[in-house]
C-alpha cells in the first residue's frame, strides 16, 4: 500500500492525515495535548452545542480550550438552527480555530432529539441550510463528519457529501456505520468508497480503527485519503503516531515504555485536576485510568479501588505503587 498523503483542507495542510475523532468526554484539552505530543495530523474537540456555545456557557468554553501544540485547531460543533450554527461558528473562528467541523455522524439520542448530529441525514433540505450558513459565516475551511446515514434503508451519504461539497465544504469523514447501529456491528469501510468516489474533496474513513492494520485495512477498502482514530486510542495516545509513522516513510514506533505511560498518565491527571478543579478532575479521570492500566497484572482490583479515591495524591501514590514492580524491573 502506498504511503499517506498530505491533503489540503482548503488552506490548511495537514501533512499526514491520521486524525484524532472527537469524542465527547474524552478528547478534552488535556488528552488531545497528550495524543498531539505522540503524534497526531490533527486533533478536533470535543463536540460542542452551538447554541451553548452562542451563550458562552462556562462547559462550552472548557470544550473549546485549545493549545498551541494543536495548532491547526479543529473545533467541532452540532446544532440544528442555521443562523445559531453560523453564530457559533463565528465565535471559534475569533477564538482562533483554523477549521470548523460540523457534527452530522453523532448517534446519541439527546442530540438526536434535538434534531442535531445524525438526525440531520433524515432532513437533507436542513442539513444543506446548516451547511451553507456555517460555511458563508467563516473565513476558515469548514468540514462534515456524518455516518452512511440513518438506517441501512437510506445509505444516503454520497448524496449528502456531494450537497456539502458544493456549499463548499473541504473535507469529509465518513463513519462506517448507520445511526441505528449506533455503535454496534462492524464498520463498514468499503462503502465509504462510495463517498470517496462521489466527492473531489478528501474523504477521511472512521469507524474500529483500533490498530495499525485497522488503519490500513480501513485505507484499501475505502479508498479514502486518510483515517480518524477514536475509540481505538482510549489509553493509548500513541496509537495515532505509531500509525502515521507506520503509514508514513518513517517504519514503526514501538509502544512506549510503562515508565513513559505512567508518566504521560500523571501528566494528563495533572492537567485534569487544573481544568476541571479537583472534585470533577478525579470523577473524569478514572475511566482514563481504567483505560491507561486495562491489560497489567492487577488492573481490575486497581480500578476499582481507584474508584471509591476523591484525593488526588492518594490516587497518584496508588499509581506509582501499582507501575513500581515493572519500573524497578526495568531500572535494574
């Protein structure tokens, strides 16, 4: 298989496209920051509401803290309000956001209810008005991330993307599955060649791209021009390197050592704690834990007692003793 390719999002060149997923709960500032240092073509946020993001509600601003080593910035947002939509964007674009990502692929039923996220595939007419307002609003290249549609009865996704392209939308992703499935089943890569070959602009394949071979599997099936990452880097924020460095020129990355996981996962906790205040920090941070642990010796019994922990030393010191049997091994 051939090496990846750069791709061009509008202006803005991403050099290897393997990108981190927005995931709502998870892809927060200090996760981003620690898959971006690994190696990441680009990071999006977490999924932002428009509408609370229009009235700069204090969980819409965290969602929208970025750093600097992410730069170019993608923030993402769902709605349902074209002029709300074209609003919000509006706003990230002034609080330095290089890319505006519009949420069509979300499955969660709270969106869906609000007719926002994937419920826009069964309303083709609003998903366009939310498309062309997002993108008149903004200087920035806009892009789609959506699903093959809402159900296996209406696999509307080429339709949708080649409506976006023409609004002007410059990149799409393409979840391989339906919003019924919700996450259930396999993805589907090779239909989102379907997409690829509907569209001029590059196609971004996602859905189980949990490995190396995932990625290059999911790569030849679709055709697409690059893969997104999401549930496959749950604890291991490396994986998007070692792809990019696998599918680039550059051969393989091992995985870091236990001493390098620990240490990136205290970081990240510490990061946590400063974000979110020590309270709501060691809630968020334990399925983090649970993830970065999953697999040693011991895990299970670890987590849960992690869990029952709200002192964040407590929690600390309970890492460092639960790694220094393998960190000791690896000094001596």
């Amino acid at each position: 298989m051939t090496a990846l390719k750069p791709i061009s999002i509008g202006p803005v060149q991403i050099a290897s496209p393997v990108i981190l997923a927005p995931m709502t709960g998870v892809t927060d500032l200090p996760f981003r920051k620690v898959v971006k240092r690994f190696g990441a073509g680009l990071t999006v946020s977490e999924m932002i509401a428009s509408q609370a993001m229009i009235r700069e509600t204090r969980q819409s601003l965290q969602k929208a803290l970025w750093d600097p080593s992410e730069e170019p910035v993608s923030l993402q947002l769902a709605g349902c309000e074209p002029d709300v939509m074209a609003e919000a964007a509006k706003l990230n674009e002034q609080r330095g956001a290089a890319i505006i990502d519009i949420n069509m692929g979300c499955p969660v039923r709270k969106v869906v209810n609000g007719d926002a996220g994937s419920a826009l595939m069964r309303d083709l007419p609003l998903a366009a008005a939310l498309i062309d307002a997002t993108v008149k609003a903004v200087k920035v290249p806009v892009t789609l991330k959506m699903r093959m549609g809402w159900d296996h009865s209406s696999l509307n996704a080429p339709e949708l993307a080649r409506i976006a392209e023409d609004l002007g939308i410059k990149m799409i992703t393409v979840h391989g599955r339906t919003r019924c499935q919700m996450y259930k089943g396999s993805a589907d890569w090779g239909f989102i060649r379907s997409v690829k070959d509907a569209v001029s602009v590059p196609v971004i394949a996602n859905g189980d791209i949990c490995s190396i071979e995932d990625a290059r599997e999911a790569l030849r099936q679709s055709g697409a021009d690059g893969v997104m990452i999401g549930r496959g880097a749950y604890g291991r924020p490396w994986l998007l390197g070692q792809t990019m460095a696998d599918l680039g020129e550059s051969g393989q990355k091992v995985d870091p050592t236990l001493d390098e996981q620990l240490t990136t996962m205290l970081e990240q906790y510490e990061d946590m704690l400063e974000l979110y205040g020590t309270h709501t920090g060691v809630n968020l941070a334990r399925k983090h834990i649970g993830w970065y642990t999953k697999g040693l010796p011991g895990s299970a019994e670890l987590r849960n007692t992690v869990n029952q922990q709200d002192d964040p030393k407590t929690v600390v010191s309970m890492l460092r003793e639960f790694y220094s049997p393998w960190l000791s091994r690896a000094a001596a």
